[in-house]
C-alpha cells in the first residue's frame, strides 16, 4: 500500500490531487472531512495540507478550516473579488525577506496591540496571524507607524500615562510618545531601538489607504539604525507598502504618496 494511503498504489500526486478536487464544491473544509472526502488517512491529509498551505495554495480560515489558496483561485479565473490583506500579506512578507535577507514582519491594530504575522531568513514558510503573535503598540516601529496613522481616537485610547515599561528605552511619557508619533508623520517611518528588547532594532512604513489612516505596516529588523542601514532597507519596504494598497485596490492618493517618498529620500539621507 504506496504511501500508506486507503487506496493501495496511490502517488503523491493522486493524493494532491485529491485533496484539491474537494474544494470543487467551492466550501471550506475541516481536516476530518478533508480526510473522508480525498480517502486518505486523518495524518496523510494533515501532512500534506500543512504542506499545501505552507505555499499558499491551501489556506486555513479563522475557525481552523482549509480553503483554496489565491494563487488557485486566480488560476481559475476568479479575480473579480477583490484579495484581502490575510490573503497578500503573506506573499508581501515573504518577497520583502527574500528580497532583504533580514526578519521582515506585517502587522495591523488588533484591540490597541499589534497582531502580525512574520518570515525568518531561510527555509521558513510564513506565520499566521495568531492569538499568540501579539506586540505592544508604542514599544515597537510596526506600531508606531500604525498609531501615526490611525483615527484620533485610537490615539487616545493607547496614549495614556499608565503606558508599560519594558526597557529603559521604552517610551512611556505621553508628550514624548506624541511628538515621536509627529515625526513618524513627518519622515513616513517609525524607528525603534532597544524600546521592546535591549539590542533589537526595527524600521517600519504604514500601507495608507486614501484617507491617510493605516490599514497594515510592513517592518523589518534591523542591526542598528545607521543611515547607510536605513538606506538599504527602506526603499523596499516603501515599495512594498504601496504595492501592497495598490493590490488591495485601495485609493492611494497624494497623501500616501508623499508620505512613503518622505521615508524613502530620508532613508537615502
């Protein structure tokens, strides 16, 4: 019995193919019944859906169910509908730490913290936004450039005196914060160092939709904040970020233009 699959001399292929021929119904599927409806074992199926998914083909929904990738979808024609950002982030992720060699993280507010989703240098596939993938807003370059861009009454909500410490760095001064806030609007990128973690370094740009308000923020981590280090990264992360509002068809106007050129010519010095 090939593979130890129900069915005896079945390849990879035919269990792929299986697998896939079960979304012809155009509904999602929990792992059990991905199992019954391909005839494979409950373990081949997770195997090799976690192996789907990993390139984007498959995808998991928020209620742990599988569902066909974009990449399928656009295969088959179905581009009317406009991506989502869980459905491009990931790919956006993923060329900017090919593209950079450096820890590359998408993040967006989630009940006033950051939720993200991240790529290491190397043979790893993308994270998931998750529960357990949690940063705090005024500690980080990824929130930082949220909150610059986020509805005033958001703001208000994170900035306020009883703000957590978590180094020395850590900026928890409400005045502070605001004029840090002012600059990341001035130069179209939040810095951080040493302000979550002694040591760690980040840049990140906001994706703004038309109205100027972020709708993501795209960071990368850092050795240090040098203007030669800044230089190499953040004209990708701009070009990034624009890409990323433009596939997501979102109004893109002058504002957002002149925001992420501001963070491009200042990282070039």
């Amino acid at each position: 019995m090939a593979g130890n699959s129900i069915e005896p001399g079945r390849s990879v292929t035919s269990k792929i193919a299986a697998i896939l021929m079960s979304f012809t119904n155009g509904r999602g599927h929990a792992l059990g019944d991905l199992a019954r409806q391909a005839g494979l074992p409950t373990s081949t199926a997770h195997r090799l859906a976690r192996e789907l998914t990993d390139r984007h083909l498959l995808e998991r929904t928020d209620d742990g169910e599988f569902r066909v990738g974009l990449p399928l979808r656009m295969l088959c024609g179905e581009t009317a509908a406009r991506p989502t950002l869980r459905e491009r982030a990931p790919f956006v992720v993923d060329d900017l730490c090919e593209a950079t060699r450096r820890p590359v993280r998408l993040g967006v507010l989630d009940d006033l913290e950051v939720s993200y989703i991240e790529r290491q240098p190397g043979h790893h596939p993308v994270s998931t936004f998750s529960t357990a993938a949690r940063l705090p807003i005024h500690a980080t370059a990824l929130g930082k450039a949220l909150l610059a861009f986020a509805p005033s009454q958001v703001v208000r909500m994170v900035v306020t005196p009883s703000l957590p410490t978590y180094t020395q760095a850590t900026i928890t001064n409400p005045e502070q914060l605001h004029r840090a806030l002012q600059c990341v609007r001035l130069h179209g990128m939040a810095t951080s160092c040493g302000e979550l973690q002694a040591g760690r370094c980040g840049v990140a740009v906001p994706v703004l939709c038309g109205s100027g308000t972020a709708i993501a923020a795209v960071g990368i981590a850092l050795p240090d904040l040098e203007q030669a280090t800044l230089g190499r990264v953040v004209p990708a992360l701009v070009l990034a970020a624009r890409g990323l509002a433009r596939e997501l068809a979102v109004d893109v106007r002058d504002r957002t233009t002149d925001a992420e050129a501001t963070a491009a010519s200042r990282a070039a010095g």
